[in-house]
C-alpha cells in the first residue's frame, strides 16, 4: 500500500475542492484505497508522481474521479419526489402549455435511475401517444458511471424499490438478477459528462432539475454558489428537488420552500 504524504494529502484535497466542488478532507484512507490500484498498475511509487500526471493528462484526471466520487443510487430512491411530481409539479407544469415540452434536468446523475425513474415516472401519467415531449437531460463528472448509464444493465437490488408490475413493463431479465431497461425508456434521456462547478452550457432553462444526493459532499459556499446557478437555471414557478438530507439556505437563495428537499421558482 502507497500512503499519502501530509503534504500529497492536502494538496490532492485542495485540488478536488477547488475544481469539483467536493470535499475528502476527511477520506484519507479512502482516498488511500480507491487509488492503490491505479498507482499500482501504472507502477508509480509515489502520489507526487500521480499528481503531476493527472495534471498533464485529463484522461488520468478522469479515472481518477472515476474511482473518488461516490454514485450509490437506485430506482425510485427518495419516493416522495416522485409522488409529489404526479401530484403537483405534472398537473401545475403541463396546464395551459401550448408547445407540449418539458425541459428536465438530473444534475448528478449517476447510473441514471433517478432519470429514468421519473421517464417511468412520466409515461404513466401521460399515457401513450399524448403528444408530449419530456425527454430528460442528465449530467455527472464521472465518465465510467455515464457509459454504465447509457448501458441500461442493472441488479435486482437496484430495482427493489419499483412499483408491482414496473419491472415487467420496462426491463427485461437477461440472466439471475441482472435487467436491462428497455430501449423504450433508455430513447427518452440524453447522457453528458458536466462538471457542476464550471459554468452550465444550456440556453433554455428548466421547468423541473433533479440535483439529490450530489451537495452532501460539498461545503456551504460551494453549495450556496451551485443553488444560486440552479435558480438562475429554472423558468419561473421551476422546481429543484434535492436529497433529504440536504437544504437550501434560504437567505441566499429567492427559493419558495415548498416541503422538505422540494423548492420552487417564485
Ligand atoms: C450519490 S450520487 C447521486 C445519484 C442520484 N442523484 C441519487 O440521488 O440517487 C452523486 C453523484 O454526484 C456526482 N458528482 C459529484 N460531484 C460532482 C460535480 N462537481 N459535478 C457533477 N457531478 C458530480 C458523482 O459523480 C455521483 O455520481
């Protein structure tokens, strides 16, 4: 095992935060295991050795991220987000809306079950052929996560959580315990590597942006700065759902609190 120096420790820290938001100033010995590997096929002795070329190399710079950030999801994870967008943001955001497109965004997206839950989501409340566009955009900095994503292969346990039926309607068994989603579901959302922290790309805004489970690694400044872009994001009367354990301060951001991890656009 190749240990962190004090120094290597702080700077691999200091670098992580400042380009991706996400503090591991407490991971030492996470940070130690995830990368043993990487050294170790690569023969480099040392973490100084490693810095250098991951600064001179954004491939290395991507499997780096690849093995630091953390993508622990599943379907229908955080339910409540769902219901409350059949409930509420469905009914509110398709009334009186002459082109018939929602702009959706799951920023943090990992293997892609949260976008995919709500594509699910929506087909059953919109019914076949009702002439709606609301394909999904969805977004991570971990390339490796995105690729599994596009795949559409999952486990049992990641499906745990469907509704009765679900599964037989939009997955289909490829051996013991392993699904792959159907093409029907997979058609509706749009995978692409961002990075939360630079400046986002998008000219329309969003009617609805998933981000949960993606701040909790983050500190409050940087926080603050994300929410602040994510309204700037959203049309008026928009929602940004976020992780249960999360919030948003609400006297740096204009944000309607609606009910806990659910904000809107005033
Ligand atoms: C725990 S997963 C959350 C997945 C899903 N949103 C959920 O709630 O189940 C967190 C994801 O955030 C991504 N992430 C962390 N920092 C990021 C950043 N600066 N830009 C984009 N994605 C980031 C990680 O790569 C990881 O896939």
């Amino acid at each position: 095992m190749i240990h962190l120096t004090d120094r290597e420790f702080q700077e691999l820290v200091d670098f992580i935060r400042g380009n991706f938001g996400i503090n591991l100033s407490k991971k030492r010995l996470l940070i130690e295991a995830r990368l043993f590997s990487v050294l170790a096929e690569k023969n480099i002795s040392s973490f100084t050795e490693y810095f250098s070329l991951i600064r001179s190399n954004p491939e290395e710079l991507h499997t780096m991220m690849n093995r630091l950030t953390t993508n622990h999801t599943y379907f229908m994870r955080e339910p409540r987000h769902f219901e409350f967008m059949k409930e509420v943001i469905l009914p509110k955001l398709t009334e009186n809306r002459a082109d018939k497109c929602l702009r959706i965004w799951s920023a943090g997206c990992s293997t892609g079950e949260e976008a995919y839950t709500a594509i699910m989501v929506m087909k059953e409340w919109f019914g076949p052929c009702s002439g709606w566009d609301y394909r999904i955009l969805a977004t991570d900095i971990s390339t490796k996560v995105l690729d599994a994503a596009r795949t559409g292969v999952y486990s049992a346990d990641s499906l745990r959580n469907l509704p009765p039926g679900w599964e037989k309607r939009y997955f289909r068994k490829q051996e013991d315990q392993v699904y792959l989603l159907s093409e029907e579901v997979k058609k509706e959302v749009i995978f692409r590597s961002l990075n939360l922290m630079d400046a986002f790309p998008f000219r329309q805004p969003f009617d609805l942006i998933f981000c949960r489970n993606v701040m909790i690694y983050f500190e409050q400044e940087t926080k603050n700065k994300l929410i602040q872009k994510f309204y700037d994001s959203l049309k008026p009367g928009g929602y940004l759902l976020i992780g249960h354990s999360e919030t948003v301060q609400r006297d740096t951001v204009p944000f309607r609190y609606i009910e806990p991890s659910i904000y809107q656009k005033g």
